[in-house]
DNA sequence: TTGTATGCGTTATCAT
DNA sequence: ATGATAACGCATACAA
C-alpha cells in the first residue's frame, strides 16, 4: 500500500472537513451537503483518485459489504450455477461474494465459514447437500449460531438441520414423480446409482424414487441400489459395477445428473446403447444437459434461481424461526428414457 | 453486529494486556510470549469464542487477506475451471476469493476492478480475453495502474494488453497445429465460427488456424467465416447460418468448445450428422466434453493451472516489466474429426 | 449546513 | 517479555 489516498487528503484538497468530505462522497443518514461544496470534493476524489478502504467503512459502519458463499466445487455445473444466482443476487443488493470451496471434503465446512465470520461476511449461503454425520452437523450448527450470534445471517441450500434458513428442494417428490413417469412409460425393472451412503439429498432422491416406484406396485431390488460418490466419476464407477452383474434392469436412475452422465460414458465405453438397451435418467438439469447424447430425462431445479432465493434469504430481516423456502423439483421426459412396453401398440424389445 | 467478542474482552479475560492477546493469538514479527501467558489468552479467547476481525487486521496491518477474481460468467466451464484454479491456489496462500462476474458486459469490468480495489483486495486476477476496443482498454490500463500503484497487483488472463503481468494462451500456435493435424487427416474444405469481431481470442485461433492451413496450401474461405457470439449460443446460430447456405464444407472449427458444442446442437437439430457429413472442432478442452457424442476434437488450455499460473503471477514479488508466462495449447483429435481422404487406403466419402 | 472529536478492533511502536 | 498507546481510514454523535 504505497501513497494510498485518503479521505482526509480529498478532504483538505477540496478545503472542507473530513466530515464533509464524507458525507459529500457517500450520501450519509442525515442528508445535505451544500451542493458547491459537494462539487469541489467530488472533484478533489476525482482529481486524486480517491478509493474509498470498503474495510475502514465496514470498522466504521460496523457492517461489511460482502458476502460469503460455500460450495464443494466451483468447477461443478451444479455449484458454478447456483453461484450464477448469488452472484447476480448479490450484486443488486450491492454485495461483493467471497466464493469458499470444500474441494469435496465437507470437514474443511466449518474452517470456511469461520473464514467468513472473521470477514464479518454480511451473509453466508452454504450450497451443497447435508450429510447424516450428527457430530459434523452439531458442529456446524454451533459455528452458525455463533457467526448469527455475531450478526451475520446464513442460508443453508439442503436440508434444514442446522437451524438456519434453508431452501429446500423437494427432491422426494421430484424423484417419486420421475419414477410414476417412468412407470408411466412403461419401465418395470429399475436400477439406482445411489450415491454415498450419508448423503441426505442422495437419500431423498433414493427414497422418493423407491416410494414412487411402490405406489406403482414396483419394488426396488435392494441389489439393484448401488453406492459411489456423488461426483460424475462416481457415476461411472457405479454403472461399471452395475453393467457386471446387471440382471434385467431396464433403466439407471442415477440421484444427480453428473453422475448420470458418468454412468452413460460407461455404458458407452462398456459399448451398451444408451437408450436402446439400458435407460438413463438423472437429477438437476444442469446446463451441460442440453448438450449430451442422448438428451437425458432428469428432474428440473432452477440451480440459478435456487442461488437467487437463497441470497435472498439470508439477506431479508432475521426471524425468529428458521424459514423454509421450498423449490419444486419438475420431471422433464427426454429422449434417454424412451417409452416402452406401451400398454397398446408395440413396443420396443419387449413380448416375444 | 450484537454481542461481538473483541481481542479486548479476551485479553481481560486472560488478565493479560491487548498487546500481549494480540501476540498470543497471532504470532507477532518479534515472537515470544511466555508459554503460560500464552495458554491463558488462547484458553480465554476459545472460551469467548473469539472471532478476530480480519477488516480490523487488514487496517492496522495495511494489507487484506483476499484476493479479486473478474470473470465473464461463473457459470461457464471455462471460468469456473479457471476459477477452481485460482480458488485452491488462493486457499494455500491463506486468502480468500472475491469472485466478481461482469454477466457478459466488458464494460462493467471496469467498475468490477474498482470494488476490489476498494476492498484492498491484495491481487486481482481479471480472466477471459480482451478486445481491440482501444478506449476501454486505455480505461483499464489506467484503472489497473491506478491498483497496482496503491499498492495491489494484478495478473491477466489473456492478452498482455493492459500492462499487467499476463497468461498468454498460445491460441495462434494450438490452432495452426490443429488445422496442420485437420488437414493431415485429409480434410479440405473448411469454416470457422469466428466468434465476434474485436474478440482478440477469436481472432488469434482463427488466424492461428487460417495461418496453419496456409502452410498446408489450403485457403480458407472468407464466405466461411461466420461471425457470432463467444457464446454456445452463439456456436448455435453461426452453425445455423453456415447450414443455410452451406457449400462443399467438411469441417467446422469453432474458436471455442461451448460454441463448438453449440454447432453441434444446431447440426443435430437440423438432421445433420456429425461427423457423418460434418466434422467439428473446438478449442480449449473444457470438462464438459468428456461427455458430449461424438467425442470433440479441441485444442487443449489446462484451465486450472492457467488459474494457478494468474494467481502465482499476482501473488508473485513485483517486478518493473509485466511479466508474461506462455501456456501451450495442445491438439486433442477426438471422434468428432475422423480421418477423411486418407492419402492411401480408403477413405468416407471420398473419390468417386 | 459544517466542523470537531471519538470510536470501530487490531497491530505495532515504544517504553518499561 | 509485557504493557501503554498511537496509528490505520472512515463514519457519526455532538457541538457550533
């Protein structure tokens, strides 16, 4: 920080007191500054190229302009969207994002927003899906109350079990409406790459899926349930698995679309034609979607305006309760999941 | 900001002095402080549940803790691997990422640098290339010097046009290679979806790739080159318009892979296979195409590192002369550009 | 309306 | 080794 200019130099460049220099620059509470003299120090700012220091203001103010954001991985189309969201959300309210990455490893969570708290972050918006660790969860639990406890307000994207506002997806109806579709279209044998096995959003997905499968009087083979990671190598390693030992599974629900995408390069690489003999079909409706072969029937969030609402969330006047915002999550039918077995007509590989 | 714990609070607490807290908590330049002490001042400010101030640091120290990133738009693969990069070399430098997004306007990247400046933000890492718009470009110069002269440094993304130590992609060299390697697989008939007119990376790749086909003895035509967004949208358009009035092209070359990835949902959407009666290529090699059918050709830019590689840059001592550290792009033939006319043996589509 | 003086939470300088 | 105390750059309560 070599000759940074200051306040106080515009101030005695334009003949007035720091007082006035400050009021002139930003419009303080208590409005007014005679317009000739609001003239001359704007033009001494100009003149010497005056930056206002964003962290003596926020000492000052006692509030920051900035806010905090956690994700696993930027690099991931589901994360980099819901950013997409908090950005621009942030960005109306005047807020600059501090972006925080777990690089995958949800222990380092809780270093993060204590990094946040100790910017004095104005929010933090933690993306990404809890797990079923109580002890993690507890932990984290605490360095929330604290940071709110410090006047800081957090937005959680998942589930509500930290006590903070919290989008919720709904991805148990989204998943059982998937699988009524996909019943609908004829499916009877059904595969699901499942995730890892605390995954809570896996676990929903996995669960509404198997409910709407049930209310369709099918039954999910529990040997048909297989467990990875939660990423698009996941995915794959999971659909090698399953391509081993794959019994008459007709369709793979893999619980997020980059493992969806995964498990179809693995079939591809396994050379099994996806649709023709194995169905795919994911969760999210990432942008990377509108560009695979085949297009993959998923179930529809609005990542970006999941990000916005979130942001909005953590900036609106704190409650005493924790809200809920819920998200509806909206089957789209594409071509990876063709009909089959049509009740009238023929169908493709099926009867005799 | 309610109940705010101060280092104040912890040294009563600890019943030592602030000086002593302070030097307990951080290790101060001139260490030492006795091990009981010490102890204490520790055990207080976890009991407080002490949060130190990092504004407040960043005041009395004179210098922040975080560091700016500019991108176009987070939400595009080639940003967010950049952005990965820059984040988890940021993390090991201990600074945290402001992440600032212009949505696609140059203009707002000036306004973007001066919030980041104000937030003494120690580096500013701007991504994504530069146009030959020579006033906005002396604007950014100046606010950039502006920056670096109150003390910040900055590092580039790009083309060493703004006087600020750059990463220069090797766009001439990776697309001349690739056209040489196109034309080694026996193609001759060529477009390019050459993005928009000042972008000065469209305008390297397609000159690289004009210049290496030159070598080969082939001429591109001017009629196919087809001017559209650096968008996947705008990959869409140009391959739209290049499919109306299509000639005796073989291959198209889109300046980067979203586009590239747009074309080939244009060539899709309107029942023409790729690479059955048209090649594609892109440029850049962004995740997202592990996944894309047929496999892309590209040219390959390791995004991450080229995020490392800015922040090292930026974080680097400062020197006198704008530093420049050259990334090759590498030719990755894929599916998408199979061998056409082979010079011996047969070939698709070839000869009568 | 304008100026003066104080405080924000921390580090660093200077005594002790 | 430890403790007062002066910055750091700005906003604001209060006085004029």
């Amino acid at each position: 920080m070599a000759a940074t200019v200051t306040l106080s130099d515009v101030a005695r460049e334009a003949g007035v007191s720091l007082a006035t220099a400050s009021r002139a620059i930003n419009g303080s509470a208590n409005r007014t500054v005679r317009e000739d003299l609001r003239e001359r120090v704007l033009a001494a700012a100009a003149r010497l190229r005056y930056s206002p220091d964003a962290n003596a203001q926020a000492m000052a103010r006692g509030r920051t302009t900035s806010l905090g954001l956690v994700v696993h991985d930027i690099a991931d189309p589901y994360f980099s969207s819901i950013a997409a969201g908090v950005s621009a959300a942030a960005d109306r309210s005047g807020l600059a994002v501090t972006l925080a990455s777990t690089r995958h490893d949800q222990t380092r969570e809780r270093g993060l927003i204590e990094v946040l708290q100790r910017q004095r972050a104005r929010a933090i918006i933690i993306a990404g899906g809890r797990t079923d660790d109580d002890a993690l969860n507890a932990e984290l639990r605490r360095a929330l109350a604290d940071y709110r406890a410090g006047g800081g307000s957090a937005a959680l994207v998942g589930q509500p079990v930290l006590g903070v506002d919290t989008v919720v997806i709904d991805n148990a109806d989204g998943a059982a409406a998937l699988a009524r579709a996909l019943h609908g279209l004829g499916y009877r044998e059904f595969a699901v790459l499942a995730g890892p096995a605390g995954h809570l959003t896996a676990r929903e997905r996995l669960d509404g899926f198997r409910a709407g499968l049930a209310e369709s009087g099918v039954a999910l083979d529990p040997a048909n349930v297989i467990g990875c990671a939660f990423t698009r190598d996941g995915g794959y390693d999971g659909m090698q698995d399953l391509l081993r030992r794959r019994g008459s599974v007709e369709l793979v629900f893999a619980v997020n679309d980059v493992m969806a995408v995964g498990a179809m390069a693995a079939a591809r690489d396994a050379g099994v034609d996806v649709p023709g003999e194995l169905a795919v079909a994911g969760f999210d409706d990432i942008v990377t979607l509108r560009d695979v072969t085949p297009p993959l029937t998923t179930v529809r969030v609005p990542l970006v305006e999941v990000g916005v609402a979130a942001t909005e969330l953590a900036l609106a006047p704190p409650s005493d309760e924790p809200r809920l915002v819920h998200v509806e999550a909206t089957v789209v039918l594409r071509a990876s999941t063709p009909p089959r077995h049509p009740s009238n007509g023929n169908g493709a590989g099926s009867a005799s």
